[in-house]
C-alpha cells in the first residue's frame, strides 16, 4: 500500500496519496482506527528524503524494506523514472544518490533492527552501480 498513491497519481508527494488511499481501503474492509493510523504514520514515513525515522517498529521495517528493495530490482527504478523524465545521466545521478542515501539510512537504523546482511549486500551492489558510472 505505501506506494499505491505513486501507481495512481505519479511520484510526487505520492506518500500523502498512498496514506489517503490506504485510510479509505482499510476503513472499507472494518480495521480499527488505532491500525488505521499506524499503517498511515509507516506509509507517510517511509521516503527517504524525509530523514524522520518512524518511532513504531512497524514503520522502521518498512522504510528500512523500502531501502533495501532499492538494491534488488533497480531496472525498474530506472525504467519507472525514465517515464517522467528523458535525461539519462540525470537519472543516473539521481539513483546513484538514491541509493547512497538509502544506505546511510540502513546504516542508521541498524541499531533497532538486525539488517547486518542487508547493509552488506547494499555496500557491495552500491560500489558495483558506482563502477558502472
């Protein structure tokens, strides 16, 4: 759900849509208000050019999640900000720092969360994208 708002209405501000989005699905399947507003609080947290760390357990995994998964499957990072924008180093640039930014975020957040493995396999994939650069 924490990027529905990305897929519906574009990348802008998308965290604000995707916790909108997130609130009317879930009051229509009966949650609680107090589960409503915590998936909110981890949907509204989980960008990383907002430098905020969640406070719940809940939101730390998915914006440390968020990061990692920023090492998987890049191609489709590329490919999704190649749509709005037609300047290859500049998004070349942008992922580069992207991924650099992530990785300062796991480094952070290790202390509340048992990532060691993630932060390694972020560490080397990072130095392999810099060498294609």
């Amino acid at each position: 759900m924490h990027d529905i708002g990305r897929i519906k209405y574009g990348p802008k501000e998308h965290e604000k849509a995707s916790a909108k989005e997130a609130e009317k699905i879930l009051k229509e399947l009966g949650f609680k208000e107090n589960v409503i507003k915590k998936v909110k609080e981890c949907i509204l947290l989980h960008r990383h050019s907002n430098e905020e760390i969640p406070e719940s357990l809940e939101g730390k995994i998915l914006k440390a999640a968020d990061a990692y998964s920023h090492f998987q499957k890049p191609l489709p990072i590329l490919l999704f900000k190649a749509k709005f924008h037609n300047n290859l180093e500049e998004i070349i640039e942008w992922f580069k720092n992207k991924l650099e930014r992530d990785l300062q975020f796991l480094k952070k957040i290790k202390k509340d969360l048992e990532i060691k493995e993630w932060i390694k396999e972020a560490e080397e994939k990072f130095e392999y994208f810099k060498k294609l650069t």
